[in-house]
C-alpha cells in the first residue's frame, strides 16, 4: 500500500458547523479541506451538509455504521461542544482524526475557535477512553496530509485484518514454542481467523496432481532461475506440486497467509523441499495475489508479514537472524530459500538449490536487494501480543549464507538490537518488507492496544 496509492482509502468525513460563527469562512474551510483530499487521493464518504447539531450527528453517526471506512476524519470547521464529536465517535469502527483549522490575529472577531473545538473534543474523548490522533493547520497543509494518510493506510490495514483468514498446515515442531498458534488471541486482537490443514491434506493434493498441470509451471521458473536442469528433477517437481496444492487450498479456502510446518515430513515423506513453493506463494508468482508464508507454522509470523504486505503493496519475508557484527553494526537475515524472488538483487542471477542440511531442491538461492526497510513481529513472548518493529538499511553485500540472505544495518546499533533479541526473549524470526512504514505500524499498535517495542528508539511503550 504505497503511498501515492489511496484510490482504496476509504474517509467519512464529517465537517461541523455552528451557525453562530462565521459561517461563510467556516464553509470556505470545509470546501478547501474537502478540495485538498480530493486531490491526495482519498475515497469520501460524507453527507450532503455539515453536521450543525446533535441531531445531525446522531444521523450521520448511524448512517456510518453500515460503512466499510479506514478514517472517520471529523473536521471542526468552527467551535462546537464536544457532543457531536462524541456521538460521531462512538459508531467509529476505525481510526477517529480531528482536524482544526488555525486563523489569522487580528485583533479582530474570532471567527472560527476550531483548536478550542478539538480540545474540548479531545477532553471528552480521552474521558470516555477513546483513541483519536489530530492534525492542526490550514487545509492545505502537508504536514496534517501526511498524518491523515499515515492513520488512514493503517485503518486500512486494520479493516483488512478483521476480514482476513488464515491457513496453518500441521503444528509447529517440538521446541519451537515461538512459533505456536492462539488461535483465540489472534481472533480478538485482530479480528483474524484461522483454519487448521492437516498436513496429510496437502500431501495427497501434492500427489494428485498430474504431470501436464506441473509443467507450465516449471517452465516459467525457468524464466527466473538458470539452473533448474541441473537439479535433481524428481524432487524438484515435487515442490512444484507442493507449491500447487497450496495455492489451490490458499483460493479454495480464501486464505490470504499461511504457515507451514515445513519440516521434517515433507522431505521424508513427500521427498523434497517446501521451501521453494512457499516462496512462489509469497512473491504471487505468475501474476497470482501474494499469500505470505512462514516456515515451522509460525503463524504470528504469517500475520506479521500479511501487515506489512498490506503496507507496502509488495511481498514480504519471514527471516531468522543468524549473525550479528556489532563492530560494523551489520545483521545477517537467512532462512534456508524461501523469500520471494522479487526481493532478489537485481545485478544478480538467483538460482535453484538444494537444502542446505536435507539435500533435497527446491530452495531459492540469492542474495537481498538493497534499499530500506521495515522489520516487525507480532510477538507473544509475554503471553500477551506486543509489536516488535525498527527499520534499516539491506546494505549492498556479499550473501552472508547461501539460501536467501542478506545483511542489514538498523538505524539502531546491533548491540542494542542483540541485547533486545535475547534480554526481551524474542522470537526467532522476524517479518521485513522493503519501504519505511515505523509511523503506520505505530497506529496499528495503538488503535488494537498493543505494547510496542521499538528498536529504533530502544524502549517499550504502553
């Protein structure tokens, strides 16, 4: 979801209005704001005048709740007392901003009193346990834009979630308690569903697919990787039915994300490497919808990297870290070949392999491409969720290991990063997504109730 794509985002915007002001000016305000979103590229939902009193608010609020919005932005167009901002509020299902205009001094009427407006609406809010963000400027302020855009991409992201579902294919192995699956908790922090797939499911699917229907796939692979004959065939077509049996339970079932338990069985019992199918599914290969996997059915991983796919409009990556430098602040992010082949470095040929321990195809083998990015985990460490996210830079190296790796430096050294990892009891893999979206993981946070930790500004928030 980059930022000059808002076509999607939805506002109710709601302009308030006492007559006793200036109301002339004040509607001048309400044309120009209106104007300026327009043209950002927001989606309005409004009504067809300014809510003048607490009969018009109480309409507008239950027309409201029947509306799919990701902002309920409610301008204060001149000073009202805060009913009307508490009665739209109430029926908000989504992010709640207040916007006041400043006015000239000059020692003439006060035309407006719209800031005096979102405090009052602001006192009576924060009393009634309400989370709201504001903005304060003229209408074409950029600075107010960005925040409502900020706020708004992260009311999208959250709308989403609460109709999303996600898959998860057999459990977690033994031991790898990070990864493990509160089915209930994620239901009530995220409005997320999830549906438990036998693995045996996915392995009679695999199996059932025919020759004719692998072979098209194969052949566009080729297009990406330059090495595909040299692996051994049999298991790398059997990835390759993998990879078409999850898609095909992923569009059967609506599932946007899934999480898999990749090892042990499918080298033992189906013969080769989950990790090259979830790859594919990750990256929408063939012009497919992106459906975000993580390895050992970690599925707060999945929906970690959902959020940040929701964010960025791009695939995401769920990685471990395997190696620190704190002399050149530098991390190493691996996992054995399963990033999505757009993150690949472009001056560079990824390639087909095999696992690095099992021995068997088919894995992804490149390096990362450099550029920003954001890193984030849906962690529950603690028993509660709390959002872990910092951001940095994929830097232009050497691959640290082979498989999918790449070396990162934060905006936070790597011993502050390290110390965090193991004094916190981090889980072991991290979500990243290419582009900057700390502000909007921010909201998100706040708006569900979520504990933050920031690597970037190395402390917890509550």
């Amino acid at each position: 979801m980059n930022e000059d794509n808002l076509n999607s985002i939805k506002i109710a915007f709601f302009p308030l209005l006492r007559t006793t002001f200036d109301v002339v000016f004040a509607q001048q305000m309400i044309d120009a704001v209106r104007k300026n979103l327009l043209r950002a590229g927001f989606m309005l939902i409004e009504p067809e005048q300014p809510i003048k009193d607490l009969d018009d608010a109480a309409r507008a609020a239950k027309w409201v709740a029947d509306q799919s919005i990701d902002t309920m932005l409610i301008f204060q167009a001149t000073f009202a007392d805060s009913t009307m901002v508490s009665t739209l509020a109430a029926a908000a299902k989504a992010p709640v901003f207040l916007w006041a205009v400043p006015e000239t001094w000059t020692g003439g009427r006060l035309r407006l009193n719209s800031l005096c407006g979102i405090n009052l609406a602001g006192h009576a809010l924060t009393r009634q346990g309400r989370k709201y963000y504001y903005g304060y400027g003229l209408p074409q302020d950029e600075d107010v834009l960005k925040k409502l855009k900020i706020v708004s991409r992260a009311g999208a992201v959250m709308r989403k979630l609460n109709s999303a579902k996600l898959g998860v294919v057999g459990e977690h192995p033994d031991g790898f308690d990070s990864c493990h699956l509160d089915a209930e908790a994620l239901r009530d922090a995220f409005g997320i569903q999830v549906e438990c797939i036998p693995l045996a499911e996915i392995f009679d699917r695999a199996r059932g697919i025919p020759e004719d229907a692998v072979v098209p796939v194969r052949n566009a692979l080729d297009q990406h990787l330059d090495n595909l004959a040299t692996l051994d065939q049999k298991p790398l077509m059997g990835t390759l039915r993998v990879y078409l049996a999850l898609r095909e339970v992923a569009e059967e079932k609506k599932l946007e994300g899934l999480a898999v338990r990749c090892w042990p069985e499918f080298f033992t019992e189906m013969g080769c490497a989950a990790c090259g199918a979830m790859s594919m599914l990750s990256d929408g290969f063939g012009n497919k919808m992106p459906v975000p996997c993580s390895c050992e059915a970690d599925i707060n991983g999945t929906v970690t990297q959902l959020i940040l796919q929701y964010l960025s409009g791009e695939p995401s990556f769920g990685t471990d870290i395997v190696g620190i430098d704190t002399v050149k602040d530098q991390i190493a992010l691996w996992h054995c070949g399963l990033a999505p082949l757009t993150m690949a470095d472009p001056d560079f040929q990824p390639q087909g392999t095999i696992h690095s321990n099992r021995q068997l195809p088919l894995l992804m083998d490149f390096t990362l491409k450099p550029g920003r990015v954001t890193i984030a985990r849906v962690s529950q460490t603690t028993g509660d969720f709390r959002f872990v996210f910092g951001s940095g830079m994929m830097l232009l190296e050497p691959k640290p290991f082979s498989g999918t790796a790449g070396t990162l430096r934060l905006d936070c050294s790597a011993q502050s990063f390290l110390d965090a990892l193991i004094h916190g009891g981090l889980e072991h893999h991290i979500s990243m997504t290419y582009g900057q979206y700390l502000p909007e993981l921010s909201i998100i946070a706040d708006w569900i109730g979520l504990p933050i930790i920031n690597l970037v500004e190395k402390e917890v928030k509550r």
